[in-house]
C-alpha cells in the first residue's frame, strides 16, 4: 500500500489535468469548470490565473509559454505567468464544451470534448496541428478523457469514459489509427478518467468516483492500485525531480469529502516521461 499524502487545501471545485513540467516550474493543472489553471509554488501556495468560463487541459508550448483548452477551443499564452492573448475556435456546437487532450510526438495538440449536459455522442476528439489548422479526428464520442503516447511513440492510449473504456491506438508521427478496446470497467470501477503513461509503458488512471487511480500494463492487465481517501479522483501524473511522484487532482462537484478539491501525491517506482509540448 502506497503512502498518499495531500499536498494542497482544497483549491479545486473540479481539478483536473496535472502537467509536470519545469519550464513552468513544477505542477501546473487546472480548475476545469471555474477556468483557472493553476501553479503549486514551491512553499506549497497555488497562484491562479481565470481563462474564461472552462480551463479543460493544459500544456507547455514548444518556444515558451503555454496551450489551454477552453470551452469552445484553445487560447495560447506567450509567457507562463500571463494569460492567453490569442485563441483557436474549435466548435459552436452550443451544448459541446473542451475536456481533455495532450500533446502528441509531432508537436500537435489533441483536445478531446464531451457534452454540458453529459449526454452520450455529445463530444469529439479535435486535432490543432502547429500552424493552426484543424480537423475532427474521432466523432462521436460521449466523453473524451486522458490521452498518453507509448515511450517509442508508436501507441496511444485513450479515455472515453461514456462507454467506461480505455482504448489503444497505433501512432504514426502524430496521426492515430486502428482503435481497439484494451480494458473496460464494470459499474463499481467508477470511471476512467486522466492519465499518464510511465517509462515502462505502463499507464495510470485516475477512476473517478472510486477513489483510485489504477496502473496498468500495454496489454491491459492490471498491476497496481493507490486508494485516494476522496472518491472524486480525476485526473494524474508523474512528476517531481525525479519523475517518481505521483500527482493526483480531485474534484468536490457533488462530493462534500473532506479534503475533495486537494491535490494529492504518492511515491512510485518508475519515472514518468517529460511532458510533451505543443509545437504551435
């Protein structure tokens, strides 16, 4: 049994996508639905910045700054302590807003999407390539969730959590293809939702409403469970210096739990990969 310790009060209503990179200077991750993405200093405080009404993911650009998903797209910010000064629409589907996404190996950004009113089919998965254009890669799909590349590159994994699955795809440069089921989750589960990819290839999911976030090998059997003392565990990932700790974010939608909206840290064995950036 790992030891997980709460790193942060409750600074969340809905934390999600934890980022470790240092070109921001640790732990980034956001508070989704108040659109905040948020920094954890060193002396453990959290500085703020509000994007608007969603801050669905965030990720490190290439030449500096950073990538947020909004409600209706993407804004990009030249510098990591301002806010966004351009945005990228992604859709004006009115019941449609941005969830999650990551970086893939060729610089481009994947923003996955899910309906306000959480209806099955509401969401696709949008793909931003460097120089802005756009295209729908997966629609429909309910509710689009953590994405992580393989260490060589080659595979995808992927969250869908309507249908409760985790999906693999082959990856060639930054394009998926051949989507196939690799673990699917029974009702008491809860639901997979954030992930992170180590550098064994194993993944980590975060399952909402169950309290645990789950490692599980490339071919889908599982080898670990860290039970998080607050059901609502959203999202992950490996970071510190040494890309050995666990960090976990969690939400208080519909949960009084004490100590739901903190982030959460534990200990693992193998380190994490660095962050992959947006090129654009």
């Amino acid at each position: 049994m790992r030891n997980v310790e709460r790193i942060t009060d409750v600074v969340t209503f809905h934390g999600e996508g934890p980022v470790w990179s240092l070109e921001w200077g640790g732990l980034r991750f956001v508070d989704m639905l108040a659109g905040g993405v948020l920094t954890l200093r060193d002396d453990g405080e959290v500085d703020r910045i509000t994007v608007g009404k969603v801050a669905a993911m965030v990720r490190p650009r290439a030449n500096g700054g950073y990538v947020v998903a909004t409600e209706k797209g993407i804004a990009l910010a030249d510098d990591v302590t301002a806010e966004p000064t351009r945005s990228i629409r992604l859709t004006d589907r009115e019941n449609e807003r941005m969830n999650e996404g990551g970086a893939a190996p060729d610089g481009s950004l994947y923003v996955g999407s899910m309906a306000w009113d959480g209806s099955d089919d509401g969401g696709r998965l949008y793909r931003v390539m460097p120089d802005g254009g756009t295209e729908v890669v997966l629609d429909p799909v309910s509710v689009s969730n953590g994405l992580g590349f393989s260490p060589d590159h080659t595979l995808a994994y992927y969250a869908d959590s309507g249908p409760g699955r985790i999906d693999v795809f082959d990856v060639d440069g930054g394009v998926l293809s051949g989507r196939r089921p690799l673990v699917s989750f029974q009702d008491d589960d809860g639901v997979g939702d954030g992930l992170v990819v180590d550098s064994q290839g194993t993944f980590w999911v975060a399952m909402n409403g169950a309290g645990q976030v789950r490692r599980y090998s490339p071919d889908g059997e599982l080898l670990e469970t860290v039970e998080v003392p607050v059901p609502g565990v959203t999202a992950c990932t490996l970071g510190g210096p040494s890309l050995t700790d666990l960090f976990v974010t969690t939400s208080r939608e519909g949960d009084d739990t004490p100590g739901a909206g903190s982030v959460y840290a534990a200990a693992v064995d193998v380190p994490g990969l660095p962050v992959l950036p947006f090129t654009g």
